[in-house]
C-alpha cells in the first residue's frame, strides 16, 4: 500500500503562513517542531514534514477508511536527509522524500512494501485550472498502466470510492490501489503492480 504528497514550494510561500500563531502546534508535534526549529531550511522542513503525514494519513483512511483531519497526531521520524517513519496508533509506515528546489514529494509505503511493487511517476503540470490538472493526471495514470498491460484503454477508469479515495477500475471488475496528488505546478502517483 502506498500513499503520496507533493507541495510546491512557490504556492506554499505564498497561500500558507507557517509562522502564524498556533500553526506548528496544531499540526506538528514538540518533536517535529524541533526538527523544524534546527533545521537549516525551516520552510522546507515543514512541507517535509506536512508531506510525509499527508503521505501516511492517506494509506491510513485507505486501510481503515474514514476522513478526518488530526495531523499532529502522526509522528513523524527522520532516519536521514530522505528516509523517514510516520507512526499513528502503532502503525508506521516508512517514508522517502525527494527535496528539489521547486517541490517536495513524499511517498510512504505500509508495511513491507518495496519500490518494485509500485509505480510511480511526479511530473509538472502544464495547465493551472484544477478541472484541466484533474483530467491531465488522470490520463497520465491510464497512459502509464495501459503501457504494463494487455487492458484495452477504453476499460481502464480512474474512479474514487465514497471517501474520495481513488482507485483504477478495469473492465475485469479489478480495482488497484492508486494514490494522487498535486499542489500548484506539480502532481504525481503512484500504482500498485
């Protein structure tokens, strides 16, 4: 099972004000609030961290369904620059970031899953009306799993349950684990094999 996140670091400068009262203790932990306080790049801190929850908070309704919204009650661990644990009740799930001078992404993954069990693909958008970003990365999804299989384009859909969480449909009644997102310029997903 994996879950991802992205945030553009432009958008995210200039629609969220980190430093405002009360933001880092509704969201982050007296741990993470360290780890945002010593580290060199604050703000990239942050996002890292912000990523790596929405990461895991995604695999989490997955498994056990339901929304809500408590990110400070997943605890982020930094292993190093770019592996990390995300724990929620005595759940963890393993995370890797990718840092680059425009964007974060975080992919977790549950338990023993390994990058050769899932595909995955971050990419720019080229349009920035949400309707258009929505229909390009859904299509980039069917391009990308019409290229592994035999399942004629037209019986692959990107379809959502009832708690918004997405899910490849093909003609066989198959429905394999998808997760999306995408923040300003940038989107990524990944695929269960």
């Amino acid at each position: 099972m994996t879950g991802n996140d992205i945030v553009d670091i432009q958008v995210a400068a200039t629609e969220s004000n980190w430093r405002r009262k009360g933001f880092l203790e509704k969201i982050f932990t007296q741990q993470e609030q360290e780890y945002i306080f010593h580290a060199a790049l604050p703000d990239s801190m942050v996002w890292r961290l912000w990523t790596m929850k929405e990461s895991a908070y995604k695999i989490y309704t997955r498994q056990y369904g339901g929304r809500f919204f408590a990110p400070n009650k997943f605890n982020c661990t930094l292993l190093c620059d770019t592996t990390g644990l995300v724990r929620f009740n005595n759940i963890s799930y393993q995370t890797i970031t990718i840092t680059a001078k425009d964007h974060i992404y975080t992919i977790a993954t549950a338990g023993e899953t390994k990058s050769s069990e899932f595909i995955n693909s971050c990419f720019c958008l080229p349009e920035t009306d949400p309707k258009k970003q929505q229909q390009y990365v859904y299509k980039k999804i069917i391009e990308c799993y019409k290229s592994l299989t035999v399942e004629p384009k037209k019986n692959i859909a990107v379809n959502k349950d009832k708690n918004g969480i997405p899910f490849l449909n093909c003609s066989n009644n198959l429905q394999i684990p998808v997760s999306i997102t995408h923040h300003g310029r940038f989107a990524a997903f990944t695929i269960l094999k």
